[in-house]
C-alpha cells in the first residue's frame, strides 16, 4: 500500500498542533487505532519513538493507513535511525539531541526535524548551523518554563518544542511563552489505557490536550 502522506510537512511541525504526543508502542497492531484516536481528539502530528522493536512498523503502518495524521520519528539518534524512518513513511524526526553526522543527516533527509538542546550554547550552535526549531530536552529537569522565558531575550529566533516531564498542568505555562511552539507529551497515551485498547479514553485525553491552544 502507498501512503497517501504528503511527502513533505507543508507547515513547521511547531505549528500543527498545541501537543505533540509522544508515543511508545510495544505492539504495532495498536498502532493504527492508537493513531486514528489521537487524530479525532485533534492531535494529528504524532511521535512514534524508536525504543521498540515495534517503532518502525508502527510508523509504516500510520502513514500507510492513517491520512489524517502527520507521524514522525522520535529518539533518532543516529544517520541509520534517519534512513530507516523516512525510508517507513515518517514526516518529520525528532532527537534528544544531536551531534554534526546526526544533525547532516537530519537535514538531508528532506523532511523537517526537531534536534534536542538542554543547554544555551547548543542552542547557539544549532542557530549557526541555520536551525531554529529545536526540541528542549528534558524539559522539567533542564530547568522548565524558567529557563525558557531567560533565552527567549538573547535568542529570539530560536523556537522550542519542550519535551520530557510535561503535563496536562504544566503545558499551558509553557505555551504562554513566545518561543514554545507547541509541547510533547505521552500523558493522552497511557501505557493502561493502550494496553486495554481503550481508544475512546485516549481520543478523550486527546481532545482536552488539544483544546491546550484554543
């Protein structure tokens, strides 16, 4: 079967939604209603993570039987890992953080990426490098909202999908802040709820992560 995915994110990945759910999928089968759930609840850009053996054809499955959703790749941590999962259909990738062979590859890949930053300087040297959407990670315990609102001076150009301990109750703080784009989370996708199919649960958690950005 042939995604019918556009091969190319029209709009920064900050932009497509206030939440990006960040997921872990031990069973591929769950995929697809796991996807379509989020997708209903209004959140259609969503991260599968590379930390199963499951992730790859998770991903192949979404963008394969899931049109409305954007699926992309997390914990991309190397050139291999960039081949292998736009090679299975994911539109954007995401890292906890980068080095020049990942960060080369990222952006040959063609698709959009988010490279991972805990500190200033990365920061600084990712704007040398000409990216300024970036992944903070991990967010709670690199210093939160706080650490965030004190870069937003010197480097305003720089724009942060914070992941990594964020809340329902913590996402709006950091939404409020002029250089968060949107956040990522795994709390609409509970590790019971996925593992008793419980779609219309997640579809609920869903919706109310996605009224975040209303």
């Amino acid at each position: 079967m042939t995604s019918s995915v556009p091969a190319a994110v029209s709009t920064s990945v900050l932009d497509l939604a206030p939440v990006v759910p960040v997921v872990v999928l031990e069973d591929a089968a769950d995929a697809v209603p796991l996807a379509r759930a989020l997708v209903a609840g209004g959140l259609p850009a969503i991260e599968v993570t590379l930390r199963t053996a499951a992730a790859l054809d998770a991903i192949r499955a979404i963008a394969e039987e899931v049109p409305d959703a954007v699926v992309g790749a997390g914990t991309v941590i190397s050139p291999a890992h960039v081949t292998a999962t736009v090679a299975a259909g994911a539109r954007f990738l995401v890292s906890p953080g980068w080095t020049d062979a990942l960060l080369d590859a990222m952006k040959a890949s063609g698709v959009p990426f988010l490279p991972g930053v805990s500190t200033t300087s990365e920061v600084v040297a990712l704007l040398e490098r000409g990216v300024t959407e970036m992944k903070f990670f991990p967010a709670e315990a690199a210093g939160g909202t706080a650490y965030l609102k004190a870069l937003a001076s010197p480097l305003p150009q720089a724009r942060f999908c914070p992941t990594g301990g964020v809340s329902l109750a913590s996402a709006p703080s950091y939404l409020a802040l002029p250089n968060v784009g949107c956040v990522g989370g795994s709390w609409m996708v509970p590790g019971d709820a996925v593992a008793a199919k419980d779609w219309a649960r997640v579809e609920r958690l869903a919706a109310e992560a996605s009224a975040l950005g209303r």
